[in-house]
C-alpha cells in the first residue's frame, strides 16, 4: 500500500493489516468521519458505533475474520466493522430498503457471523460456535463483544456461568462504557465502575473491618488487617468476581488505545479457557454533540453532522410523547403507580416521570424478565405498576407474563411501545408478535389506541382496571389530535363504529384503523359502502358491536399490523366460530409468514401488502365476490334459517 | 401447650412459636413422616420439601408470617410450609383435583405470599414486595428461599443485580443442596462448592502466583504476596462475589442445625439492606431412598414409603423413553447431533445420550433462553442442536426462538416434552401455549406425534430437516405401539387420513388423534360417519389432505390440548381464510380462555371439555345443525357457484 493509508484502500481485514501500525489512527478519524456524515442522512446507532472505532480496529487487526468468529452484541455498534470487512462502498445504504442492516446479519457478509439486535446473545452464542469448533477440531477464535449494559441481561449471564464452567477457549471483550441505552443501573454496573476508579475494595474493606471490630480482640486484629490489606492491595487483582466464574480477567485496559489494545489482543493467543478483557470505551468518542449527550445519541434519526441538531421536521407529539405525559398525570392522581422500565426510560418517554417521582420510577437495566416479575411484586403488594417495553423486547418476558402475572391474575399494565412496523432497525426489532402471544394468555386483555387520544384513555383505563392489561402502541407521531387534558377513559371491552356502511364492513386495530378510513374514503369513490370499526380491544373483543355488523354486512375484513398467525385477525374469526357466525366473505390482511427486514414504514407496509391501498383491493375484491348474484342471496336466507331450525 | 408438642397442635405458625425449642427436632420428625406418607400416595416433589424440614421450621419460628412474606422460589419444596400454616388436614389433598396445589398460591393461603412453580422468580418477586413496603412505610420483612440450581437462572441474577444495587431491606436465603433438579453445573455452582469445601482461594492464589512471577523482581514479590496472603487468609470472608453484588454474605451454614438456623435468622434484625444467607442442606435428608438418589426423587409417582420403589403400574413406555432411545439412535447415525437440556436431563430422558455421547451433551443448567441461544451458536457452526425442554419452561426462551433461531433460520431442533395437559402439577407446568407461540414465529415449522412410533419418526425427520423444527409430545406413556427400529421418517408437511367418512371430519393433532379416533368409533355406534385426519403438522399445515375433505365433508371439528386463542383449530380456520373455503360448520375444540389446575390429566381434560365425550357431543350438535333441510344443499351449491363466479 503505496502512500498514506487510507480507508478507501481497505476492502477487507487482510488490507487493513498491511496499514503500518502507527498510521491505524489515521483510518480511525477517517471510520468516525464516515460513520457520522452517514448517520446524519440515514439516522442510526450514533454513539455506540463511535465508542468502539480502535477496538473494531485492533480486533480485525489482530483476529483473522471471517475463520476467526466476532459475535458483535446487540450489534448496533457493528458500523466500524461493516466498512471494514467490504461494506464501505453499500454504507449509505445502511438501514434503508434494501441496502446493509444496522446490525450484522449472516446473509449479509460472512464478516458476520452471528446475527444480533437484542441484547445478551453473544456470550451464549458464541460458546456454542467455540463448542461446535472444538468438535471439529479447528483452531479458529471465537470472540464475544459485549457492552456493560448487556452483560446484566439474564441472557449474558446464563452465558457467563456456562462459558465459566466450560472451560473452552473463548474470548468476551468487556465493552463498557457504563451506559447500556440509557445509564446503566445495577450492582454488576456498581462492581465495574469500583474497577475502574480503583475503589475496589472499599466496600469489602469496610465490611472486613466491622466484622473484626466485632471480634475478640478485634481492634488488634483490625491493625494486623490493614498492614496486611495495605501489603496485599497491589496484588490483588480487579475483576475477582469474573475470575470466580473461570474467567481469566484482563483489564481494564484503555479502550482508544490502538498500542495497548493491538498489543493485549496479540497476547490472548498464549492463554486458554475462557478470557474476559474488559475495555474501557466512550460512548460517542471523537464526536462532540454524541460526546456530551450519548443518551440522545444513541439512536437518532437524521441530523446536521455539524452541529447535531436534529433536521427531521417536527411531525407533532410522538405516541410515546403522550405516554410520557399522560403518564406523569396518572400518577399524580394515582399515588399507587409506579413506572418501571427496562433500560428504556428515555425511548419510552419515563425521563418526565423519573424526575416529577424518582422514588416511583425504577429503570432495571437491560432485565426484561425481572422487570415484569418484579411488577408482579409490587401489584401483589397494592402497587399499580406499569411496565414500559418495547414490543419486540417485551418478548423476553413472556413466560413472566404468563406464570408472574396473569396466572396469580395481577394488576400490571404493559405499555408496550413500539407495536407494530418501526422501520429502519429491521427484523430483529419489528413489533409484530405482540397481539399473538399476549392474547392466548388468560386473563390478559390487550388495547390499541387509534390515536394519541385514545392512547391517553386506555392508559388512564388500564391503570384503573385492577387486571393485567396491555396497551400496544406504535413508534412515531401520532394523528394530531387533541389529547384530552383529564382523566377520560374508553369503556371497557367496547368498540367504535366509526362510519358506517353497507357493502363491506372494515375492522382496525390500533394504526391500522387509519388505513381502514382512508380506505373507506377511497372506497366512497368507487361506489363501494364501507363500514369501520375500531376495535379498541383486542382482547376481550366487543363482541356485541361485532356480530350485528358482520351479520348485516356479511363481507368482513379485518386489518392489522402483526402477523396474521394468531393475531387479530384470527381473534375475530375465532369470536365468529364461538358465535356460530358465517360471514359469507371474511379476509383478514396483516403480516403473512415471514420476517420484516428494513426499510421506511411506508415502504415495508406496501412490500407486506398493509397498506390502505391493499385494504382497498381487497375490498373491492370481497364486494365483486359477493355480488356474483346467488350466493349473497342465499347468504342472507341460510343465515336466518340457521337462527330457525 | 402441655405435654410433648406435637404437629398436630400447630394450626399456625403462631402455634409452632410456644414450641419451646428444643422440642422442635419432634416437629421436624413428625413433619418429615407426614410428607413421606402422603407424597408416597399422591406423588409429588419429596426430595426438595424434606431438604427444607428445619429451615422451614426455622422461618416461622423466626418470622412473623403472614405479615412477613416468604417467597419459595419454584415452590416445590414449600410441602413443610404448607402443613405449617393451617394446611396440615387438608395435605392428603395435595396435588388432587379440587385439593391443595403442590406449589404455593396466593389464592389458596395468606401465607402463600407469592404463587411460583417455575424457577427463579423469587428474587425479583421479592424485591418488587420490598419496594411497595418500602413505599408503604411498613416494616415487615420480605424473604426470598432460594435453590443454588435457581440461583444461575437469567432471572435470578437480573433480580440479584437489581437487589444489589437497590440496597432495600430482603434477605435472600439461598438453599443450597448441591442439585438443582439434575445435578448442578455453571460456574456459580462450582464458586458456591469451593466456599463450601474452602477451597475458595485456590484457582484465585494460582493466577496471582503467575502473574508476580511474570513481573521483574517477580519471585521477591511472590514471596512477599505469600506471606501477606497468609496473614489476610482468616480475614477474607467467602462470598466475597455476593458482597461484590451489594449483597452481605452470610454462612455456609448448616441446614439441618436448627439453633444455628434459628440463631442466624435472628440476628438478620440487626442487619440493613440486602442480605444473603449460605445455608446447606441435603436434598432428601432423613428418608433413606431419596437421600440416595435426590434425582429421582426429585419429583415422583406414588410408591411403596417402605422401600421407595414405585407402585405404579408399568404403563410401558413413555414419550419421554421412546425420544430417549430414538436419540441415541440418531446421534449414531448422525455425528452431528448434539443434545441440549436445561436441567432436565432425566426429566427429558438424555441420561441415556450422557453415557453413550458425554462430549455430545449440554446441560446448561436452569437456564432455558441460554440453551436456545448456545443451541443457535453449534447451529450456525454446522452442529444439529437438539434441544430438549418441557413446554412450559420453553416460554422462557420465545424471544430466543424468535431473534437467534428463526430470524437466521438456523437447523436447532425443539423436542419439546410435557406438551398439552400434564396433571397434577397444575396450571404453572400446563403445556398448553406452545402451538401458538410457536406457530406464530415466521420459519419454525411444529410437528406432534398421534403415538410414540409417529415420535420416533417425526424426530428423525426434524434431525433432516435443515431449518427450525419443534417436536410436541406429550408426558406420560404411549399408545403402547411398536417403535420402528431404523431411520424412518414421515413426509415432510402430510398429515395422515386415518379412516374416511362423510358427515364430519374430525381433525386431531398429537394426543387429540386417539381422541378423535375414539370419538369417530362412538359416533358410529350412533349412526354418524366420521372421518379422521391426523395433522401431524401444525405448521405447515396439510393443505392437500384438508381443503378437499373440508369441501366434500363440510362439517369440520378440530381438536387439541392448547389453548384455542391463536392454537391449532384457529391454524386450521387460517387456512380455510387464506383458500376462501366456508364450511358449512367449523367448530374448535381445546382448551378456552383458561388456566388448568392440578388433578389427573383425565379429569382435567373433562373439566376443560377436551374428551372423546366432548368430541361425539360436538359431533352430534354440527351433524344435527347440518341436516337442518336447506343449509347444507345451499352450501353445496354456493361453494359450486363461488368457484365458478
């Protein structure tokens, strides 16, 4: 490589260790300035993909990928790697219909070796592929990178303990940055930090000195303590917690350091069994406005690369802009809630909340699990706790719902955020599972407001319902409607006809029934009547709204953005089995059997066949069926023979 | 209380107070033959509830219940609590319909502070009571009782996280046996068994000595760490990993020792903020055939309490035996089979895999999401991961079916074992969600077997398949066929007509296939033709098989033994939507928007209207409905016109 090295020279791994070691920063400025001009157009993981450009560097600097196997944690920190192993050139294509994930996917590149997006996977993940490799007998490397904030998840430390226990050869570089998304929580956190400020053993210390006090001739005791304490204290090495678990622990080493970072990664190759390096990175590092505000930065939608301010207009209150509010009224009327999230205050609109009652907010860090059985404690104890999750995260805490809950029937509220498309993360992030495994649970009911406005009732529903209820919302701004200011609620297990018709009876949930309004509209045009319904409830369904219209209209189509196995479709067609009803045409649109990738809402709603146009020519689709002229006739005569005979 | 006390005089827990203590190894005794007498009738989890006698013993004596609030975590060792607080006369019930559950429930007792049946709910369950206690200003203590087998779940650790950094009031007594339900593994099991045997500091002295001797003057420095190790050793508390978590490490103490249980537990006044007491027991202890082998008597039928061998009737092989053989079978023939449990390698009969295949077994321990995801990691290496699990402990892993399995549609095969009702463990162990939440997830397909032999070949048929594959089954014995010896295997997406008819089509689905078959032998007694489809496939469904007997026949009955919301029938509705076939009648039989509780499967099974009974009365009522004059000769005729138009 003639001249200065330069990224646009580097198409992978193997060009990057031809770059002399000296001139590595050079390539590092050249990854953030990329990574931010980009970002700033296509919006994406921010500070976490700045925080770890040098140890991105060194590791592919060091391993030999693609033999050697990176399980990237979370993977929203993957940017520095994606340009590095061939991607550079489809970089500005992150995140957008049909270009490169935000997160390393094995179709993508074999660079990737194991798809991510939730958080914890790595360690379990790639203790299987070092198990796998070992009983093939290769020698390639198997590293795990994972930032502070995952390594609390259950998942992670299920790993932990097993990886511990395994004794394979395996490095988990520590990245930690002590922030998860928002600022991390925890005593695992609390144990990291004392690392890293040298106050280790203070609290044990502490403690070591009480019990001798507490002694026989404990104040002679304590002194020999503290001369030996004082001569052991240089030896005793941080990180004793990961060495009980049969970890060799390295670190903390300076996680911008290429020198220090290239030289520890070399040295691994001398040690076996399971490694922990324990890295010190900056969330957002070397880009000011990410610098100094890493929680904002985390995710981001489009920005000016020069100042940092955000440059999508102002689309109006978010639905998690109403939660947010309503959120902080509620529970200033109701002094029994509280709020609990899962290292998503910020993305769930809970930061008002946590400053107005920071005695009654509880951010447990990335625990999906344990903040749904820890509502269940509270609820148990007379407190109202609402449990603020995204959809596709919530569906860690499933079997919690199940057995903590709504087995022992208890009142918490599920808000669950982000129902439905939500775009650009991809696959690993849709939410569109929700409607289906919430509603086979018993006693579970399940809402889904139309707009913000309905969003603030059946949260001030729910929180007054005393059962477990889920409120499933989606990303992004609402309809511009006035929010009401008080306490109004939505009756309970009931509908709303929204217009009537006579043709075809339209029935939404939550975002959806916009669609079905446009889609009347439309219909209007073409001379098609079209009746609909916002179902509000999901779960129990408003079965004394439902069945007259289906048995007068007779053509039903319900609209939905989940998949369509066990959704709300399916909840429909199972409430007219149970009534004994036959709509002479039934059809329920929502997403077939298959994964959502990237993309623009609007672009993935029409790829899924969602949109208020395929509403529309399904509509006409049913009418036409029904006007051929026997059977609508014998529809109508057999329907009221069924009721006779 | 005059004379000798005894247990039955203790209707409290107050009673068991004027117990004057020394008199409290008769109680224990007495406690102890009651739980053998009755368990050996009734079945039940015996070696866990007599490892608990006097820390059960201890807990009350100590604390002040139902104001204080003791959490059993999994609750299968809560048989001692149960007599204790008022439930001594009704204990011959256990475990029997209508009686008292074998785990704890908020509705059966005040005492009964928190329902649990599945493991590592306690801690974060308690956390949640301390923090409404805390909010509430109330004083009372909040206890978490903890196996070490629990201890490592993903859950436990989020809630010892939590714990830790929330610094409230909660002591966490950790029960530790050595067990979980299988023998432990992980290595916070081996941390917990080298504080035990005082072996705490050895792999930790190892790696310091290493470390000085690589240093310059290295060998001066280790002499000197020598002798200061010395003087620090007597000082150094073990638990030091919990101390690290916020917690105070209290013990090794010794279980069965009730004034230093007694003694301990009092003390814990004294002491502020999260506390975790080390207390040792012996799964087992005092009745000799469990202390020999904890593991099957870890949960048992009924037996001879004389011996301890079983008295049940040999009912031949079960499902669980027949996956067993079949197993090994298949790991000879395919080196790249590897098994996976969580803890329940006898449970899901691996023990004979273990002994053939050592090094092609895995069991993680009580950590059902990280063996999804290991599984995940050996999968994208080229391994076949089979992963053994019951149905109701695979929930904890939906996300990880979802995000690291079906996403990447990697080849790890789900046996999922105990699938539909399982008795008497009652509604926490009902397996009766996974068709739903498994067949939601785009790329899994979901197998079940009408008998053991269709078990054998669906298994070797999964191992082939190449993409994400469950097999559900159900406990308990087979239909007592022949297993075939060699590879065979059914075709990939048939179900299976089992006898035609022509006035109702009966569609069963695993253990509903007898059903349906018994009912189609009733039905003809009575005049009436019932054809029977096996599905085989919930997922993807027979569509070839079933639409045109839908069509010929026109009365369809599906039935399962899950959940109806989102289950099969609605599966088989689906499919009926998505071909625009209308049957005439189309009715869902399974279980309705319900949790079961604990009695025998028979008895369960006719309370939820799932009987071959229930099966020849729904028969009989759409078979009436269609001989209603006009109907069934429109719906012929519409269905002509509609294919036509």
């Amino acid at each position: 490589m003639p001249g200065v090295p330069r990224l646009q020279d580097i198409d992978s791994p193997l060009d990057l260790k031809k770059v002399p070691r000296e001139k590595l920063p050079g390539i590092a400025g050249e990854l953030r300035e990329m990574i931010v001009r980009n970002v700033a157009r296509t919006g994406g993981h921010l500070a976490s993909s700045l925080g770890v450009v040098e140890l991105t560097l060194a590791i592919h600097y060091v391993f030999d990928c693609p033999a050697d196997r990176i399980v990237w944690d979370v993977g929203h920190q993957s940017y520095a790697h994606k340009i590095l192993t061939g991607r550079r050139d489809a970089f500005p294509t992150l995140r957008t219909f049909g270009g490169i994930s935000g997160f390393p996917r094995i179709a993508e590149s074999p660079y990737d070796a194991f798809g991510t997006g939730h958080s914890g996977t790595s360690i379990s993940a790639a203790l299987g592929m070092a198990v796998a490799r070992d009983m093939k007998g290769a020698r390639n490397r198997v590293v795990a990178v994972i930032g502070d904030g995952s390594l609390s998840s259950g998942l992670s430390l299920e790993g932990l303990n097993q990886a511990g226990h395994q004794k394979r050869d395996l490095v988990v570089i520590l990245n930690d940055n002590e922030w998860s998304i928002s600022q991390n929580v925890g005593a695992l956190s609390g144990y990291l930090n004392r690392i890293m400020t040298g106050k280790f053993y203070t609290s044990f210390r502490k403690r070591v000195e009480t019990l001798l006090k507490s002694m026989p001739h404990g104040q002679f005791m304590a002194r020999i303590a503290k001369k030996s304490e004082e001569l052991t204290k240089g030896f005793i090495v941080p990180g004793l917690l990961f060495e009980e678990l049969g970890f060799t622990y390295i670190g903390p080493i300076p996680g911008h350091d290429l020198e220090t970072l290239i030289g520890t990664f070399q040295n691994l190759a001398n040690l076996e069994g399971p490694v922990l390096v324990h890295v010190v990175t900056s969330k957002g590092k070397g880009y000011a406005p990410a610098e100094a505000n890493p929680e904002i930065f985390h995710g981001v939608g489009s920005f000016d690369p020069e100042t940092g301010k955000g440059v999508g207009k102002a689309a109006g209150p978010t639905y998690t802009d109403v939660f947010s509010e309503t959120m902080v009224a509620i529970a200033r009327e109701n002094p029994k809630v509280v709020a609990i999230t899962a290292a998503m205050c910020s993305g769930t609109g809970l930061t008002r909340f946590r400053e107005v009652f920071p005695d009654r907010f509880f951010d447990v860090g990335i625990a999906e699990s344990h903040a749904v059985t820890f509502a269940a404690g509270l609820a148990r104890e007379g407190k109202v706790p609402v449990v603020a999750i995204y959809s596709t995260f919530l569906q860690r805490a499933f079997d919690q719902i199940i057995h903590d809950v709504c087995i022992q029937n208890l009142h918490v509220v599920f808000a669950v955020d982000r129902g439905g498309i939500v775009g650009s993360d991809g696959a690993t992030h849709q939410g569109l599972f929700d409607l289906s495994f919430l509603r086979q649970v018993p006693n579970m009911s399940i809402m889904a407001p139309r707009d913000e406005a309905e969003l603030a009732r059946m949260l001030w529903t729910a929180v007054g319902s005393g059962r477990p209820v889920a409120v499933r919302y989606p990303r992004g701004a609402g309809m511009g409607v006035r929010v009401p200011a008080g306490a109004e609620t939505v009756p309970w297990g009931k509908g709303e006809l929204l217009s009537d018709g006579k043709d075809v009876l339209l029935v939404g949930i939550g975002a959806t029934v916009s669609s079905c309004l446009m889609a009347a509209e439309g219909l209007r045009k073409r001379g098609v009547s079209a009746a609909v319904v916002d179902a509000r409830f999901v779960k129990p369904l408003d079965s004394e709204l439902l069945l007259p219209l289906v048995r007068r209209i007779g053509r039903v189509i319900t609209v939905e953005e989940n998949v369509l196995a066990g959704g709300f479709g399916s909840a429909v067609m199972e409430l007219l089995e149970e009534s004994e009803e036959h709509p002479q045409q039934f059809r329920r649109i929502g997403i077939r059997d298959r994964f959502v990738e990237h993309g623009t809402p609007a672009e993935l709603r029409d790829v899924c066949g969602i949109s208020p146009d395929h509403v529309i020519g399904e509509a006409l689709r049913v009418c036409a069926a029904g006007k051929s002229f026997l059977p609508s006739i014998l529809y109508g005569i057999r329907s009221r023979l069924e009721k006779i005979v």
